[in-house]
C-alpha cells in the first residue's frame, strides 16, 4: 500500500493496487494522479449518488477461493438508467470489476487474447455474435457517461468522460467488449454472481442504506413534482426515473435538484388493483410496490404490470392480465442457444416452447421505476411456456432482457397485500363442482412464485435455507390438500 497526501486538501490518499493510477481524495473529492513517488492535482470529480446498493469502498469476499477488497466505483448513467462499476483487488495482486445493475452482478477482468470483433456501431441487441469461437447474445449496447468516483481506479476518468460499451451474454457467462479508447475494444470476461455466491463482507446494512440512499454529501430535498407540485413517493438511489401521479410528467431525480425530463401527455387515470406504496411480507421479506405500467400487444390486449421491489430482494413484476395474475422475475441465467425465432429454448435444463412473437407498447405509466419509461415506449417480446411456467425476452434498440413468471392466484395476493389489494377475487361457481383440486394447484404456483423470490439464499446457503423452504411448502400444500378432498367429499 502506498499513502500520499492530497495535493488539494493534504489528506491521506491510500493505494492499495500497484495497477491503480488515480485514486479521489475521499475529503475534497480532487483526482489524485499517481506519477512514480509524486502526485498530481487533475481536478475535482462529481461525488457518486449513494443509491440502494449494499456494496461500499472495503467491502470484502471471495471468488473460487480468492479473498478480494472494493477498493473504488465509478458510477455511469446512459438514457435509460444508472449503474455501478466497482474496482476489486484480489490478495494476489490480480484485478477485476464488479458490475452491480439494479440489484444484477457481473464480475470480468480483462481477456489478454485477440478476437475477431464487430463494430460498435453495427451491433443490435438479442443479435448473436461469435466471440472466442463461441456464440453470445448482445444484452445491452450502451453510451454512457461518467457522473461520479470513489477510491482508486487503474485509469484516469472524470466528469465528461464517456464509455461506449456492449454486454454479451451465453448462460451465465458474461462479456462485455469497452470501445471507450477506441474502434478495437477491450475485453472483459466473466460470470454472473450473486453477493452470497461472493461471500460477502462488511456490506452496508438495510439501516445504513435508507438514511443514505439519494445523498449527495448528505443533502437530499424532499421531492414535489417540479411541474405540478403534487408529492410524490419514491425509493431515492435506486428509482430516480419518476411519472408523476398527478400531471404524468417525466422526473430524472438522479441529482439534488429533481429535473424534468418530458411534459406528461394527459391520459386517463387506470384504475390500480394494487396501490403504489402497499406492502406484503413474501416469504419472510418486505416487498414495495413502486411503480406500474400498462402495456398494449399490437392487437390491442392490455395487460398491467406493478413493479415491486425488495431491499434484499431486489426488483420484481407482478402482472395482470384478464387470464389472471403472474409473478415474474429477470434472469440473470440466459439461455445457452438464443437465435430470433428459435422453435425452443433452455433454461435450468428445462425446455421451454414458442408461444408468442408480439410488440408491446407503454399505454399509461406512473410512480417509480430502475429506468426511465414513458408512454409509447415500444418492445419485442417472444414468450416460451414449460407446463405453467413462462419465459419472455423483450427487446428493444439498446437492451435485451429475458424474464420468468408463474401463475399467483387473486386470493393470495388478497392475503399478501390486504385491503391495498382492488384486484377482483374470482368466487367458485355455485352450478359445478369442484373437482380440478384447484387449491392444489394454486398453492403449487405460489411455492413456485416464493421458491424464485428466495432462489439466491437457496443456492448459496442451502443447508440453512431448506428447512424454513419446506416448512413454509407444507403450510401452504397440506391445508390445501384438505380443502380439496373435502370439496370432493
């Protein structure tokens, strides 16, 4: 390690890496250029917005019995969103980066080999793409710039800088191909992870994160529309793209002083079966609902979607549509084959069919969201379906996302959310028996829906986890076994 002193406040300054050239003066902010035993004032850099994520300078872990320290960020904002960049020294002196994007990880370090490679100006997401003799979907194709640094970093950024980068993903492996330099990228490779699968230390608890979340400095005013004056609530540091109720206005609230974005084009009110802020308790973790859209398919059908969201669990969807209700989740497994139009694909070994091919657009959007959305926002979507389980990619000019979802009844969402529930619960039918062990059936989907919402516990701490999972399994199965054989009796 070696320790300067600022040259703008005289602060220690501490390099952990001998690969870091820059580091900021934690104090005053300055850049702080390393030169051999000198340094060199290059100028102040914005501070990062603390957001939602549990990760800070000296988080500690593991990867594949390697202990690494976070020892710097950048933080980076293209059209549609934000995310972290987080710099990791592992003991051996190697390097790495932790992408964290809304509650998604990824960590690649820098492939040393030549490849064949694309320009950056003629890939297309859900496109496939060879890279290392091996195919790989583009996720996301992004420009975007840096707002914000902490601790040190291998190469000299600031305000203005820019990053042109496209992610590339192949099951859990992941690629992301940096054209920031320059019409020959640099190569990063890597997997996609989870905090637990890391090991992870000293990250910041959920207290921690709800006092500091959308501080600059510790100063944050409290948010009224800017074009309407109506309040609005929100998770700030996390959900800075805001519809406002009332005028649905477009907010950018990722700074001090909230920004419109767009002037809100009058629409008609939809009526919400779940009001924004309710709460439930889903196995044994606090969910929000935040924000909700509705979508159109390009015959018409509408559909709503609340976007829930987690302090530990991060985001997910709740859909309605006049079928019923589903609860869905983004992926960070993608299939290992991927081609538009493929007849199936497989996830978790589990093969799932061709359903749907349709475009879907924003009709009417309001309260909170990770990124910024707006009313004729358009998508692709292609749906798979495997017995009552479904899988979705959508698609759009910079992004891929695929997604899976499983039936939730009406009467658990009732029980989860209570009277902020408005949803219709379908009541039997007094002309027929029942006889389709439909209690069964619905308390298999919500094991299901509660499985995925707990996946990453389950995985990285089985033996802990499995007994709470199966105790929480029968609750729900045994009664619903009774109830079916005394309807049958």
């Amino acid at each position: 390690m070696q320790i300067v002193s600022c040259p703008s406040c005289g602060a220690e300054v501490k390099f952990r890496s001998h690969a870091s050239v820059m580091a900021v003066c934690e104090y005053c902010s300055t850049r702080v250029l390393k030169e051999g035993d000198a340094v060199k004032d290059l100028g102040k850099i914005s501070s990062v917005l603390e957001d939602y994520s549990p990760i800070q300078i000296g988080t500690a872990g593991v990867l594949g019995g390697r202990p690494f320290t976070v020892v710097g960020r950048i933080q980076l904002r293209y059209s549609a969103g934000m995310w972290n960049e987080w710099y990791l020294l592992f003991d051996d002196g190697k390097t790495s980066w932790l992408g964290d994007s809304s509650g998604m990880y990824t960590i690649t370090a820098e492939y040393a080999g030549e490849a064949q490679l694309p320009a950056f100006e003629q890939l297309l997401p859900g496109r496939n793409y060879p890279i290392n003799d091996s195919p790989y979907t583009a996720a996301e194709i992004r420009v975007a710039d840096c707002v914000g640094g902490q601790g040190e970093l291998p190469f000299k950024v600031g305000d203005g800088y820019q990053a042109r980068v496209a992610d590339f993903r192949r099951g859990v492996e992941f690629i992301t191909l940096d054209y920031s330099d320059g019409p020959q990228p640099v190569i990063y490779t890597g997997l996609s992870v989870t905090l637990e699968s890391l090991q992870c230390q000293l990250l910041r608890d959920d207290d921690t994160i709800q006092r500091a979340a959308g501080r600059y400095r510790g100063k944050l005013d409290a948010l009224d529309c800017p074009s309407c004056g109506s309040p609005i609530k929100y998770l700030p540091g996390i959900t800075a793209n805001l519809v406002c109720p009332a005028c649905a206005t477009q907010i950018d609230a990722a700074s001090p002083k909230a920004q419109v974005v767009a002037v809100g084009e009058r629409v008609a009110a939809v009526p919400l079966s779940l009001e924004l802020g309710a709460t439930a308790k889903i196995n044994n973790q606090d969910f929000t609902i935040i924000g909700m859209m509705r979508r159109a398919d390009d015959e018409g059908a509408q559909w709503n979607e609340y976007l829930m969201y987690g302090p530990r669990a991060g985001f997910s969807w709740l859909v309605e549509t006049d079928d019923g209700w589903s609860g869905a989740n983004v992926l960070s497994e993608w299939p290992q084959w991927y081609a538009p139009g493929s007849a199936s694909v497989t996830v978790d070994k589990v093969k799932f069919e061709r359903l749907y091919d349709y475009g879907a657009q924003v009709t009417y959007a309001v309260g909170a969201f990770n990124w910024r959305v707006a009313v004729g926002d358009r998508t692709r979507v292609e749906e798979f379906q495997a017995g009552q389980l479904r899988l979705a990619s959508e698609t759009t000019r910079e992004e891929m996302t695929w997604s899976r979802s499983a039936p939730v009844s009406a009467d658990q969402l009732k029980l989860w959310f209570g009277e902020a529930f408005k949803g219709r619960v379908k009541a039997p039918s007094r002309g027929q028996p029942l006889v389709n062990n439909r209690y069964r059936s619905t308390a298999k989907y919500i094991i299901w829906f509660m499985l995925a919402l707990n996946a990453i516990p389950l995985l990285t701490n089985f033996s802990g986890t499995w007994f709470l999972s199966a105790i929480g399994a029968l609750a729900l199965y045994l009664p619903a076994t009774f109830l079916d054989n005394l309807d049958k009796s």
